[in-house]
C-alpha cells in the first residue's frame, strides 16, 4: 500500500534524524569532556547499536 511505505519511509527518516543529533550532541560533550572517555564510548555505542537494530 502506497500510503504505509510512505509512512515507513518518513518514520525511518524521522529516528534517523534524532539519533544523529543524539550522536553528534554526544560527541561534542565528549569532545568538551577531559574524563570519563568509557562512558561516553559505550553510550554511541549503544546509539549505533539501536540504530542497527
């Protein structure tokens, strides 16, 4: 159905765009962080691994 593709498409489209932003606002805090490199590592590594999933 034409209508549901659509919707899948622009739901794809929406979590893609949070997660990215959640990604990059985690990197420019671990950037401005001098410690605790492990929290950081594990929090985009759970972001990546929601994403593939």
């Amino acid at each position: 159905m034409p209508m549901e593709q659509e919707t899948i498409g622009l739901l794809i489209g929406g979590f893609s765009l949070v997660i990215g932003q959640m990604v990059l606002v985690t990197l420019f805090l671990w950037i401005k962080s001098n410690g605790n490199s492990v929290a950081f590592a594990s929090v985009i590594s759970r972001f990546v691994l929601s994403t593939i999933a």
